[in-house]
C-alpha cells in the first residue's frame, strides 16, 4: 500500500512516478500523512465514545494522541508507519462499532466488511499488523463461542461468530489478491518476502554455530557482530554486513530448486517486464532472503534454549522502552532531507520534542501495562465469568491482547524496535483510557473487590 500512496503523492504533485521523489512530491507525501495523523486522533476519540466513554476523557486521550512525538514523527519520514497508524487506528474504530452495534442486537453488515477492508489495508502496509487483527477475531470469537453456552448471551455469541466472519471473509480478497501477484512475480505464495532479513537478529548472536555448509555466512556475520556489540546490543547489524553478504553470496548455498526453474506463469511475467535485469536482481534477493531465514530456523533448532532467552531479552529490554528514537541533528545521511542534509531545522525545537518525547513515554508505559492486564485478565473477561461484562469490555480485551501479541511477535520472529510500536500508540491509548474511565466498574466485574 505505501508504494501506491507514494505513487497517489506523486500524481497530486503533479510530477512522473519515480523511485525518488521530488521536492514537491515529498511535500505532497507530508502534508497527507499530517492529515491521516490528524484523521487517527479523531478515530481515537470516536472509538472511545463509541465504547461508551465519557466525552472529557476521550477528549483528552485524543488530544494526547494527537501530540505524540512518536506519531508526529512519522508524519514527517518517507516510511510505512504513518500510513499504518491510520489503517490500524482507522480498522479499530469500525471493529468497536460493528461489536456495539451487535450488543444492541443489531447485525452490523456493512460494519464488519469496512472493518475487513480495513484490515486487509492495513495488513498490506504492514504485515505484522495481520497479528494484531488476528488475534482480535480469534478473542471476539472466543467470547462468542462461549457465550452460545450461556442462555442470557446466546442470541450476542451467534451474532458476533457471524460479524467476525463477515469481517474475515471481507479481508480475504486483497490479501489473497496480494500473495498471488507475489506468487507471478517470485514463486512465493505470500505476504511478504523480508523475512530471512529479519529473522537474522532473533539469532543475532549465534552465527558461530551455523552448519559447514553455511560458514561464509556466519564468518561475516560473526565480524559485525562483534564490531557492533561492543557498547551493548545491537541485533540488527544485518544491515551494514549486507554490503559484504551480497559481495560474496555467490560463495552461499542460497539458491533451492524453486530458484533454479520458474513457473512457465513467472517467466512471462518476467518476459513482459521492460527491466529483466532488474527483475531478476529482486528475484535473487528474495532467494536470498530466504536462505537467511533457513539458517535461522537452523539455529533456533539446534539451540532453541539460546532463541528464546534472545527472544525474552528483545521483550524485556525493548517492548517497555516507548522515548522516540529522533534523528540527530548532526546526521545527514540516514535519515536525510528530501532536498540534502539534516532533517532536523531547529535544533531549539529539537530539543523541545526530545524533552516532551520523555514526558510522555511514562504515560504509554502505564497504557502498555494496562495492555498486558488486558491480557492477564481475558480469561475472566472471555469466559463470561460475571454478568457485569459488556461487549465493549470485550473490545478493549481483544484490542490488549492484539497489541500485546504484536509485540510478542515482534520479539519471536526478528526484535522489538521502538518504532515498531507506532502504529499501536493508539490502541494502546485507546485501552488505558478506557479502563481508566471504567476501572470501578470492571474491578467489580474481574472480582478484584471480592479478593482485596
């Protein structure tokens, strides 16, 4: 999806599509993603009084979210996260409506496909995104599964299997669209193809046990990583080794049987493409990819004990950390200007954000706890343990847990980075807020007064 908006920028400034954008079509690029920013705050706050919160708090909230450095940020950068902020936020906002609407005993149709629609945007600017929703559905299903034994809520859980398989069917069309056009264009049916890239920082540090077969990779890994890992950790050093990996991949076993003969379908793909040398270089970077990915499955078997205490470490080193990671002043490279040099114009104003940065991250720290109650406490709330639970109780559960589970995907399948957390600044706003306006209520319902 970002690719075509930059395309969509690209049109509305008025200048050719290319790989590097323009001075206007960077403006251009900006002042939509300021708008979607704009757009998500104003989902925050109709999703919280769509949950029933009282009109102050979600006003707050919102406005909180609006001035989050980390969200701001992303406005500004050429990347996915500001578009996935909207999506995620935006998708959210519609799956809260569409499970009011069926607590009011209404089958909320055209609810739950703009929700599928949504997510399988979102989905499509972000992979990982298919995490949070998935686990959102599977929660919402739960409750309803178990609410179909529950004479009171029978006619609720029929309707929510119902909603959340509106929704699933809705989202399957571009996403099933995507992986097949990844399919003609690579020999792999799905959604993305950077994974092996990733998953060499889940193993970051075990380079040193690869197979014979593999040792030029783990000698040139294990050199990074000791040059990188003096001053602390550093998991993704993938990217500075990647100039000496592709310099000497030829020495790699990374091409399996599927490289060494496309499908009759790829090939006239490929015959139709007017840059065939460059097709095939994206073709062997995907095979090479994946030979990154083989390896690290290796590893993670041969020393599954080493895997998860990397796994434990990202989780609990980095999922907590929400201070923005902004660029320096003094960098002119990456990230750069659009038109050269520093991206930071007003070092007064620099530190101006970088100070509120940290005045706001203690605040999202306490959301992500909140979060992971949520998540502690699904089993009660999912389980339909009090008849004090509301349907948007288990919104805000499911919504938890998908955050969460996010994260826990990020820390399993490559690192937890701070930036990868943006596009779920607003959930977790979204569930701090709420259970801050029903913290009486659902400390009843959770049983919490009857222990203490």
């Amino acid at each position: 999806m970002y690719p075509l908006f930059l395309g969509v920028a690209q049109w509305l400034a008025g200048v050719p599509v290319a790989e590097t954008l323009s001075n206007s079509a960077a403006g251009v690029v900006r002042d939509l993603q300021c708008v979607l920013g704009l757009l998500a705050a104003c989902f925050v706050y109709l999703t919280l009084r769509t949950l029933g919160v009282r009109k102050n708090v979600a006003l707050v909230a919102g406005l909180f979210f609006s001035t989050l450095v980390g969200t701001c940020a992303s406005e500004m950068a050429i990347v996915t996260p500001s578009l996935s902020v909207f999506s995620v936020t935006l998708a959210a906002w519609l799956y809260a409506k569409a499970v009011i609407r069926v607590g009011a005993e209404k089958l909320p149709a055209g609810l739950a496909v703009g929700a599928g629609l949504a997510v399988s945007l979102a989905a499509l600017t972000r992979p990982d995104n298919l995490v949070f929703f998935t686990v959102i559905i599977l929660a919402t299903a739960g409750f309803a599964v178990r609410s179909r034994f529950v004479p009171a809520r029978a006619a609720l859980g029929r309707r929510l299997l119902a909603t959340c398989g509106v929704a699933c069917i809705s989202a399957a069309p571009l996403l099933l669209a995507w992986m097949t056009c990844n399919y003609i264009g690579t020999g792999r049916f799905r959604m993305t193809n950077m994974m092996g890239v990733q998953m060499t920082q889940t193993v970051y540090n075990m380079y040193d046990q690869v197979d014979a077969e593999d040792q030029v990779l783990g000698s040139i890994m294990n050199k990074y990583y000791a040059a990188t890992n003096q001053h602390g950790v550093n998991r993704e050093y993938v990217w500075p080794a990647m100039g000496e990996l592709t310099a000497r991949a030829w020495q790699m076993p990374f091409l399996d049987a599927r490289d060494d003969q496309r499908s009759k379908l790829g090939n006239w793909v490929y015959n139709l493409a007017s840059d065939k040398s460059r097709r095939q270089m994206d073709h062997y970077s995907v095979a090479f990819s994946d030979y990154l990915a083989r390896v690290a499955w290796r590893l993670i078997r041969k020393n599954p004990a080493g895997y998860l205490h990397n796994a434990v470490d990202s989780f609990a080193r980095d999922s907590f950390d929400f201070v923005p990671k902004l660029p320096s002043p003094k960098e002119v490279s990456d990230p750069r200007a659009v038109e050269g040099g520093s991206v930071v114009k007003n070092e007064t104003g620099w530190n101006l954000i970088c100070w509120t940065g940290i005045v706001q991250a203690p605040i999202l720290t306490l959301f992500y706890v909140v979060a992971l109650a949520c998540v502690f406490s699904s089993p009660l709330i999912l389980l339909n343990r009090n008849e004090g639970t509301r349907v948007s109780d288990v919104a805000v559960v499911a919504m938890g847990m998908g955050t969460v589970a996010t994260f826990v995907a990020f820390c399993l399948l490559e690192a937890y980075h701070n930036q990868y957390g943006t596009p779920y600044l607003s959930t977790l706003t979204i569930c701090g807020a709420y259970v801050f306006d029903n913290f009486g209520r659902m400390g009843g319902a959770l049983g919490l007064r009857k222990v203490l």
